[in-house]
C-alpha cells in the first residue's frame, strides 16, 4: 500500500470518526434512503481501501471527497424558514474553535513532476502548509481564552497570528485543488468568455497575470478574483499573503478606522469614535448578508 492511499486511509478513519460524533443529528435530518445508501457505498470504500489492490490515487481521493461531502452535506439544516434553536447553533458541519485540519493533496506527491517536484510538494503541504494549520488552531484558541477572561492584552498578537496562518491555511486549500496531472491548456466555456471579456484576450490575461506574479514584493500570491461589485474578473497582487485579513470569505460587518473616518469630530478619540460606532449598525443588512453567504459552502476542513 503506497504512503499516500495510507494518507487517504487516515482520512476516511476521519470521517468515520465524524459519522459516529454526528450519527443523531444525522437520523434527525437526514433522508433515510440517502444516508442508507451513504453507509452502504462508505463501508465498500473502506473495504477496497483495506485490501490496497489495484487502487488509482486520484480516483480513491475523489471517493473520499465525495463521501465526506455527501455526508456534511446531510447535516446542513435551512435556517431560513425555521426559528434558530440549539440544533442550529450547534451544528457539528462547523469546524469548531481550534479545530482545522490538513486534509491529503488530491493527488500523489510526484504527480506534479516534473513541473513541481514531489520534494518541494511534501515540504510545502507537509510542513508548511501544516504550520498554517498549527498556527491557525492556536490562535483561534488563544482568543477564545482572551474572551473567556475577559484579558485582551495580547490581542493584538493573535489576531496577526490569525490572520497570517489563517489566510495561509485558506490560500493553500485552493491553490492545491487548482492543480491537476491533467491540467494545462486553456479554459473553455463560460469562463474562458469572461477571460475574454475581462483581460481582452487569454494571452493578454495569461501575460498580465505572469507579470504580476513575477512581481510581487518579498513573499506573497498572484491571484485571479471575480469581483461581484465590478462584475467582472480582476487580477491582484497580495504581499504576505495575508495583509491582517483572510481569503475565501465574505465580509458580513466592517468598521473603517483610518483616521479619515473619525478624526474631524473624534480628534484621536478612537475608542469612543468605536463605542459610538455601535449606535448605527444595520444588523438588517447585516443579517441580509450573512443570510445570502452562509449558501456558500466549501468544503469544511
């Protein structure tokens, strides 16, 4: 058995682990038929898996995947329609404080080569890519001691910390899945129009974007985004990687505390600039926000 269906095997003892901690809320809310037919296709996957033969990397990754999807998927309860109670607040499809994980690369080490060499990609997903992860829990851990104490002296720090590990964390979960051995070329289709419509051309995109990646200062990402206010594609740079922020979110709630939002009533006084703040919140837009982004969801890890 190859070190990375071993790798592939660990995670379905995870999500194993996962069915068992969320068996009832499963049989509250889940159709019977589906999640009889989810038992029935995971113990097959776990009995290929224990026998090791003849099994193809990319297509045991996408078994797990599927299952571990399928599952979390059951476990998702429509808020919208319903009064929020305990069952929602405590959905185990949330991963709880200090909680993230390192799930397996969709595909082997080597599997890249030899564009990327299976060396780098260990270091990088095994040792780097953890540290994020490491790093993410701690902090997250740490600011719920802070709140618990009510101690908020080293905020500061661990919210640096979260956003760095953070942000690395999120960043890398997408950019190990826009790789594949199979990949290249061009795109096609709708998107390959909106290239077209954004940048002009693939070629002017693709030189845009090699440019901006080439010139990042110190570390950091180039990164293509659909902006939903411009609609349209736009490519960004982001030194870092983190800037005191984290990607793959959606802003429900912001406070402006450049000088410019407070100085000529507030003088220095942020603080109280930040107090009074709390008078003029919106929380029906708020709530219309995280209303429409909490449809959006990847997969938990």
């Amino acid at each position: 058995m190859s070190d990375y269906i071993v790798s592939i095997k660990e995670w379905s003892d995870e999500i194993a682990e996962f069915y068992n901690k969320s068996v009832r809320t499963l049989n509250e809310n889940a159709d019977p038929d589906q999640l009889n037919l989810w038992r029935k296709q995971f113990i097959a996957f776990q009995e290929d898996l224990s026998k090791g033969e003849n099994l193809q990397d990319l297509d045991v990754y996408n078994r797990a995947n599927e299952l571990s999807t399928q599952l979390r998927s059951y476990l998702e309860i429509d808020n919208e329609n319903i009064e929020e109670d305990s069952r929602s607040s405590n959905n185990s499809n949330v991963v709880p404080i200090g909680g993230h994980t390192l799930p397996p690369l969709p595909y082997p080490y080597d599997a890249l080569e030899p564009y990327i060499d299976r060396e780098t990609m260990e270091l990088h997903h095994n040792k780097h890519h953890k540290s994020y992860v490491d790093g993410l829990n701690k902090a997250e851990k740490e600011m719920q001691k802070a709140r618990n104490s009510n101690n908020f002296e080293l905020i500061k720090h661990w919210e640096r910390e979260a956003a760095f590990n953070g942000a690395g964390h999120y960043l890398h979960r997408i950019f190990w899945t826009i790789m594949s051995p199979n990949g290249g070329g061009q795109p096609s289709g709708r998107l390959l129009r909106e290239i077209n419509r954004s940048f002009g051309s693939f070629d002017q995109f693709k030189k845009h974007f090699s440019e901006a990646a080439n010139e990042v200062e110190g570390g950091g990402w180039a990164i293509l985004v659909w902006s939903p206010r411009a609609r349209r594609l736009e490519i960004l740079q982001a030194e870092k990687h983190q800037n005191l922020s984290q990607w793959d979110v959606v802003p429900l709630l912001v406070l402006d505390v450049w000088e410019h939002a407070y100085y000529l009533k507030y003088k220095n006084e942020r603080k109280k600039y930040i107090d009074n703040w709390w008078n003029i919140v919106n929380w029906a837009e708020v709530e219309k926000r995280f209303n429409q982004a909490s449809k959006l969801k990847w997969e938990p890890h």
